[in-house]
C-alpha cells in the first residue's frame, strides 16, 4: 500500500511539474508586468553596453541612461520613436516633433549646442550626430559625460542609427521592431518601381524652393530617395551632390515631375496650386512638361530631409507622385 501511495503521489507531482513548466512563460510575463523592477532588472542586465560612434571611438554606457539629452532633431524623433522619449530631459530649439519633444527644455541649436547648460542638466547619455561641430562636443566628452555620435543619412543608414541608438539607451527590441517596420515598407515600394524600366520612370527635378535653382545631384539622400521611388533624377549628370542648375540646364532635361519642399518655417509655406502659379506666371517655365502637366509635388520638409522615422513616409509620398498608378492615394503600403 505505501508503495502504491508513493507510486501515485510520484504521478501527482510529475502532472503538476507539466502543468507549471506549461504555464511558466504566462506566469513570468503577468509577474513582469505587474513588475516595474522586474523589467528594469532585465533591461540593466544587458549593461555595459560599448559600441563605436561615427568618431571611431568606442564609447561605453555603465547603465541604463535616465537623463538623456538629444542634439540632433532626427535623434530626438528615433528617442520617441522607439518608446525613450520619457528619458529625454532636454533637446534643441528645432526638436519639434513628436509635440512633446518640442516642450522639453532647450540647449541651443543643432550647430550651437550651450555646453554649460548641458552640464548643468547633469544628463548620463548625450546623444549628437554628424554636422554639430566638433569642439562642443570633445568639450562635453572631456569634461567625462558620455556622448555617442551617430551619422544618419538615408533610409539605410536610419535603420542602422535606430538599431544602434536602441541597444545604447536599452531599448533594442523596440528599436529592432521600428527598423524592421520601415525595412518592409521600403521593400514594398522598391518591389514595385524596381521592375519599371528606365524608358518609363519619369524625368524628376528636385527644388529646395522657388527663389532659386539649387537641387540635389548625385550621391546623396534625396538621388536615392528619387531612384527608389521610380524616377531619373535629371541633375544626376551633373556629378555634384548639391548643385545649382541653369535654366538652360533645366529646359533641356524638360522634367516631366517637379519634386518641391513645403517650406517649413520659411514664408514660402508652397502649396500645388501655389506654386503652378508661381512657375506659370514666368514665361521660361511655360513649356517645361512638369509645368504645362501640372504636375508639381509639394513634399514634407522633415520628410525628405530629416534622417529619422518619417524619411520612409517621403519615399511612398515621392513614390504614389511618380507613379499614381501603382501608389494609389490613401491606400496602405
């Protein structure tokens, strides 16, 4: 009899040990999310962290930071983006978006960072990227807070900048998850302009704004933005990445689609109608076919030209313009 008793308690316990590795993963998610501390531990594990910034210097983060500041607007707009953005105690006068970034408090400009705020607000990261020079930002290195430089250009270069800012300030999985999304939606469109040949991807002028001629050649964001979407960028034969072109340049490339930034903060604020005005009230733009079609883009500023999350809104806004037929308006890519 005991040796039955014991043979049954035995069977008992192998059920129950099942049924608890079974439940296991539910009962650690529930005991996490009720948790805060059991979240913060295993996000701190992963610490220290060291990765090499965009100076070559290997920068190395202790713990998981608190208080972070931002130079950079397409920094700022990864921060949010990836679920940081309730660590970021400070950033630049042109941080506005999302909107809760532009009610942080200020530390200057992207060029002009003020080095004796930035200390004063005693952050544990700073993060800056390429083109903030580089004295205030060896002063801030020097003086022992850690900064870490990124360099996001394009698309391509965006998703390695959120994967990175991610695993820095330990938030890798929604980084990777954000990258992940905006890869599938750059796949998308280039699945579909990458099968149309040159004879049909139409001739694309890019303009800065109306006052003057100053385009995007070769070689930099924009060309590549304008190539993904479909198009031929006709300043591409000039072999100069930020050219100014003449109007005799531009009438004997004839662009068929006229690529235009908005305007943001500027009093230009172009509109379509807007800016077909503009172009048909002077007599050199009359039979240029992107004019006479009316076929004149306005394009989102921050969208074109800010390296953040947004950049793949402009392709598809850059791809639906070029090719109406294959984007249509509204629908979801």
């Amino acid at each position: 009899m005991l040796h039955r008793n014991r043979s049954i308690f035995i069977v008992i316990w192998m059920i129950l040990a099942i049924v608890i590795l079974a439940l296991m993963p539910k009962l650690l998610a529930h005991w996490q999310r009720q948790s805060p501390e059991a979240h913060v531990t295993s996000t701190a594990a992963s610490y220290p962290v060291t990765v090499k910034d965009v100076r070559g210097l290997d920068i190395t983060i202790k713990k998981r930071p608190l208080k972070i500041i931002s130079i950079s607007p397409a920094v700022t707009e990864i921060l949010f983006a990836i679920g940081a953005g309730d660590r970021v105690i400070a950033d630049t006068r042109y941080c506005d978006y999302p909107p809760a970034a532009g009610k942080l408090t200020k530390i200057g400009g992207y060029l002009d960072p003020n080095v004796e705020k930035i200390l004063t607000l005693a952050p544990d990261l700073v993060l800056a990227a390429r083109g903030t020079p580089r004295e205030p930002i060896d002063r801030l290195s020097s003086l022992g807070l850690n900064v870490a430089v990124v360099d996001p250009v394009d698309i391509g270069s965006t998703l390695r900048t959120i994967r990175l800012i991610g695993r820095i300030v330990g938030d890798p999985e929604s980084a990777n998850s954000l990258a992940a999304r905006i890869d599938a939606r750059r796949s998308a469109v280039v699945a579909k302009t990458g099968r149309i040949p040159a004879s049909q991807r139409p001739r694309v002028l890019f303009l800065f704004d109306l006052n003057g001629l100053f385009t995007a050649g070769p070689k930099n964001h924009i060309d590549d933005l304008i190539h993904m979407a479909g198009g031929t960028n006709i300043a591409d034969s000039t072999g100069v990445p930020w050219p100014e072109l003449s109007m005799e340049k531009i009438i004997a490339a004839d662009p068929q689609v006229i690529l235009l930034m908005e305007g943001h903060g500027t009093n230009a604020n172009y509109t379509t109608d807007s800016a077909l005005k503009i172009l048909r009230a002077d007599h050199r733009w009359i039979n240029v076919s992107a004019v006479a079609n009316g076929r004149i883009v306005v394009l989102d500023d921050d969208e074109i030209t800010l390296p953040g999350p947004r950049m793949i809104d402009g392709l598809e806004s850059a791809a639906t313009a070029l090719h109406p037929g294959l984007f249509p308006k509204g629908t979801k890519r």
